[in-house]
C-alpha cells in the first residue's frame, strides 16, 4: 500500500486512493510550471481503495490569472472558459470568504443574488458590498454539487 493509500484510509475513507492521485498528480504537474492547480469538475466512483477511479478538469493558475478580492472577504479568484462562474483560488484564514466557509477549488455562480460569470463580477459584488452587509453565496463545490454560505461583512 502506498503512502496515499494509506492517507485514504487515515481520512475515514471520505475520499480514496484515486481522487488524491488525481489531486496530487495535478498539484505536481502545474508546481512544474510555477503554478497552482485549480481543480473543478472532479467526479469519483467506486469503492474507495478497493474499485476506485477519479477524473478531474485541472485549470494550472498562475499569479498573472489571479483577481485578488478585497482583503477584509479575504479570497483570489480565477475565471476560465472552462466554467462559469469565480473559481476560489485561495482562501485567507479568519477572513470573510473563511468564515463563510468558502473553500479552495469552490466555483461561485452566484452572489448577493446576483449571478456570476467571471472573476471580476465576482471583484464587483464584493466591492460594492458594505461592512454589516450579508450577502449568500451559491457555490458549486466539488463538481455537481451546488450549495449556499452566508458572508457576514
């Protein structure tokens, strides 16, 4: 059993082997380019570490992709032809976009109510959102599944 057999079995078997290969080899092949793995449309089926298989679209990111949200929301976003919507690069600890529970690799389509196409609409929302301001946000998360978070300004 290889160490990222080993990592499934240690993460209760939520994920197996053959979403952290992908993961994995996806994050080592854009590292090769100085770049970040942007990971979105990922599907999974099988029997984690036993008949388990995994695909993922894999967008390589580089700082000249990046829209730097504001710094109190706390987020980077990309956009791509790929999918519609903000793809959430990065998230800072303690900041708005955590505390709602964004998440690296979440796609957002919709802010505020208002739907989003790109990274910059997304850089819109959030700088004409004022502080004690909510506002929900509709994320696809993880390839099919979409759910809503709540930011607190």
């Amino acid at each position: 059993m290889n160490r990222y057999c080993v990592m499934g079995l240690l993460s209760l078997l939520v994920v197996g082997c053959a979403a952290q290969m992908v993961e994995h080899d996806a994050n080592d092949s854009c590292a090769k380019q100085g770049k970040k793995a942007f990971i979105f449309d990922a599907k999974q089926s099988g029997i984690p570490l036993f008949v388990d298989s995994a695909s993922a679209m894999v967008l390589c990111v580089g700082p000249e992709d990046v829209v730097h949200l504001s710094p109190a929301f706390g987020a980077d976003a990309v956009s791509a032809a790929n999918f519609k919507g903000a793809g959430i690069v990065s998230v800072t600890p303690g900041s708005v976009a955590a505390k709602a529970l964004l998440k690296p690799n979440d796609i957002v389509v919709e802010f505020g109510g208002h739907s989003i196409d790109s990274a910059a609409e997304l850089r819109f929302q959030v700088n004409a959102t004022s502080p004690g301001d909510q506002a929900v946000i509709r994320v696809r998360r993880n390839g099919d599944k979409y759910i809503a978070v709540t930011a607190q300004f």
